[in-house]
C-alpha cells in the first residue's frame, strides 16, 4: 500500500503520523467495536459503550505520546432498535469527550444486522515528544502503568486513558518505545521487540496482577488492560515514576539483544519462551 507523502508513520503502530506544523505531527486513530464482540449492551449499563467506544482510541493517541483533539464516529444501527440505545451511547462518549477536551466534529449512519460503533480520534504532538513502538533499546527497563489483568469483568468499559500519564512520561523522561496494552501484555510487548528488533526478559513476580485476575498467566494474555508498556533507561525508579504519574508504575523487566529472544523467569528463577496468548482479531 503506497503512503502519501505527508505520511511519517502509516501502518504499525497505535496510530498514523503525519507531518502537520513545524513543530507538530498529526495523528490518526480508528477502531471499530462490534456488539457480541467487543460489548454486551445488556451487561454494559447506561452510556458505557459509548464510554468504551472513544476511550479505546485515546488510549492510541495516548501510547504516542499525544494529545486527542477531534473524533468522528460511524455507526452501523439494526433497524427498529431503541432510540434509548443511541442516545444513552452519545451519553457516555460525550461526557469523556468533554473530560479530554474532544470535539465531535462528524460522522455517518447506516443499517447494521447488530450495533457497530467506529471511532476516528485525530491528535497532536509534538515532534519532540513522539514515541513509536520501534525505539526499544538494548538496556531499557521494560515498565508497565496500573495493574492487569481480568478487565473483562472489571473495567473494560471504566478503563482511564493514560493521556496525562503519557504527557507527563515523555515530557520528563527519556521513553524510548511505548504502546497501549490492548491485545495482552505478552502479544504487546512482542509488538514492541519485533518493532524494535531486540528481545526481552520480564519477571513473573514484577507482573502487577489486578484484584479481577485469578493468575498471571491472565495478567499476561487478557486484553483490554489499556495501560501503558513503555521502554526507557532502567535507572528510574519505580517510586519517582508512581509519584510523577499518580498511579502505580512497575519495572517488569529488560531490553535485551534480539538474539536472546523475549523469556520470562517464573517464581522459582526459571528461564522459558514468552508465549505470545493475547487476544487476537482473525
């Protein structure tokens, strides 16, 4: 697929970036959510679809390091279906677009057999401060944001964007590759050292298991976490990091050569392969 000339990044990462002002990159986001498969309207409750359906692509803006601006949404609706249903949908994305300064600015309407919600974010950031998944470095400490694990009964629809932990993250620091956990945390990780061509060592007893998580093994392959992984120099410390952002931070482990593939060490110090479980789409 060719890419416009304007295109600095297109796909590969957690959104498209494009050459915008002197000192700024445009980015884009899309991500569609498919009733039965990403939601359950029955279960979801009042305006968290709509909630979830803007939050997953700020998540995106957030992983490069971005600030969202602008959304579009395109809706597949069945016919005959409660107007309640549509307008408890706008509920809830227009109260997050309002809590992350988002304007909705258009969008298209169409029959569907079920509900299907797609969400383009547009942002901003500036070139200083874009982080792509490619940059991981051989020593960086691998961190991750929050806990993981078990969002499926938990808060796959409440989930906070870490726009302004992003923000604060590569405005202070030296992040070197980061993304959002939406697949797992062992299908995002791998996303980050095939991107970056390094291998990885993480530790089973620095995984931050969610109270919703029945094992680590969870904590490794459900998606929908959306908390960030993130690289950078191993030598900053937990503490000044949880301080900084307001929220836990964990070191996991490190960028290692690519050779030496990504290996977790399991509680009694043995080394294995990193099997890759996250959620997949096809």
């Amino acid at each position: 697929m060719a890419i416009a000339k304007q295109a600095v990044l297109g796909i590969g990462d957690d959104c498209a970036v494009i050459n915008y002002t002197k000192d700024k990159y445009l980015l884009l986001t899309i991500d569609m959510l498919i009733e039965g498969v990403h939601f359950d309207l029955k279960k979801a409750g009042r305006g968290r679809v709509g909630r979830k359906a803007l939050a997953v692509s700020l998540s995106d803006i957030a992983a490069m390091g971005g600030i969202p601006k602008y959304c579009l949404i395109s809706m597949g609706v069945p016919p005959n279906a409660p107007l309640k249903i549509i307008d408890n949908f706008y509920v809830g994305l227009l109260k997050l677009a309002k809590e992350y300064s988002v304007e909705l600015i258009g969008g298209d309407t169409n029959r569907s057999e079920k509900f299907i919600f797609d969400i383009c974010v547009i942002g901003e950031v500036e070139k200083r401060y874009l982080v792509r998944r490619s940059g991981a470095k051989r020593g960086d400490g691998i961190y991750v944001t929050g806990r993981l694990g078990g969002s499926i009964k938990d808060k796959q629809y409440d989930f906070t964007p870490r726009v302004k932990e992003a923000r604060v993250l590569v405005k202070n620091f030296k992040v070197n590759a980061m993304i959002d956990i939406s697949d797992g945390l062992s299908s995002d990780l791998r996303h980050i050292t095939e991107s970056s061509n390094v291998g990885a060592i993480i530790y089973e007893s620095r995984i931050p298991v969610s109270k919703s998580c029945r094992s680590v093994k969870e904590a490794l392959t459900d998606g929908e976490d959306f908390e960030l992984l993130f690289t950078m120099p191993g030598d900053i410390s937990e503490k000044i990091l949880t301080k900084r952002l307001g929220i836990p931070v964990k070191i996991i482990g490190e960028i290692k050569n690519r050779r030496e593939g990504v290996k977790i060490i399991n509680k009694k110090g043995k080394k294995r392969d990193l099997r890759t479980l996250g959620y997949r789409h096809f």
